[in-house]
C-alpha cells in the first residue's frame, strides 16, 4: 500500500529514544543510588524516583549538558525498521520533539538530538523543536507524552499513543511496539 503523501509526525522520547531508561541510569548517578533501586514505572515529571516538581530542571539539565542524555539514549526497538518501511512507501516523516523547554542550552539539545538521529539511522524530511506540535501539521501522529495525545486528539487530529507507563489512561488507538504502529499507520491509511 503506498502512504504517498502522507507526514508521519513522531515524537522523539518515549517513542524513537528510551528516554525514560537513560534518564533512569542517570537519576541513579545524580542520586547516588542504583538504577535498579527506581522504578521503572514512572508518571510525567518522575516524582515516583524522589524528582520534586521544582528539581526536575536541574536534573534535565545535567543530564543533557553534563551526560549528553539526548545523544546517548537507545533506541526503541523497531523504530529504525518501521520508519525506513513507512519512508519507503512514501510517508514524509516529521519528526516534533519539545527538547527547547530549558533556556540556555539549545545548541546541545539540537545537536545531540541530530546526532543522536543520524547515528541511528532514522529516517526523517523534518525535523521540529515544537511544544505546540497540532502546529505543525501531520496526518498522524505518533506520541507518549498524555498531554500531548489529549491536545492534539482534542483538536481533531488522529494520535497513536505508544504506550508507556506515563499513559495507561489514554484510551485507543495505541501500541506498544513499532509493529503495531506501522499496523496502525496502515489501518487509518487504508479507510
């Protein structure tokens, strides 16, 4: 089936990149506990690993200036694949990550997030540092952070929810592989 003319927007943390993995290694560092020590089931914000709301800030910013956190996260399995496959049929991928949310060390965050894509060998047409991602324009979306699924399902566009356990709440569609993302992709295509 070919998706020509179709833009995938999808989001980097929690959907392409382990975000919450690699900032769990790094939590343990800047706590100076063991990273089997915190929760693997954390909410937005981390409050479950001892984050308070006025600390998280501090730690997001060394973890990206001082541990490179947007460039070394792993990559979540099938991203690569599933992306290459909806490129190749024809899908414009657009990549919207809100990685601007700290003052002062933009060029870190755009360069490790490049990088990090790059060395990845994710394919994308655009890339965006959005908050307001319905700004941007997609057919599809594909999205973890609950906020986000709620603002842009809200204003009428169809959002997959990869799922994580920051969104057991958000009803369907949603995935929790790449598998079923391109599936999905495919089903709403197809109507």
């Amino acid at each position: 089936m070919s998706l020509e003319g179709i833009i995938v927007g999808v989001d980097l943390d929690g959907v392409c990149a382990d975000f919450y993995g690699r900032m769990r290694e790094i939590a343990a560092e800047w706590f100076e506990c063991r990273a089997e020590d915190l929760t693997e089931n954390v909410s937005y914000g981390l409050t479950e690993w001892g984050v308070k709301p006025e600390k998280y800030e501090s730690l997001h910013r060394f973890a990206v200036l001082q541990r490179s956190l947007f460039e070394t996260c792993a990559m979540i399995p099938g991203a690569r694949k599933y992306l290459r496959l909806l490129s190749d049929e024809g899908a414009r991928i657009r990549i919207i990550t809100h990685r601007l949310f700290i003052f002062y060390f933009h060029k870190s965050a755009v360069s490790q997030t490049v990088d990090w894509l790059d060395h990845n060998g994710i394919p994308y047409v655009d890339l965006c540092f959005m908050k307001e991602k319905e700004q941007v324009g997609a057919n599809i979306y594909i999205e973890d952070s609950p906020q986000n699924v709620e603002a842009l399902r809200k204003a009428g566009h169809h959002v997959i929810c990869f799922g994580n356990s920051t969104n057991t709440h958000i009803p369907a569609p949603r995935a929790t592989s790449w598998a079923e993302v391109y599936g999905l992709i495919h089903q709403h295509a197809s109507r």
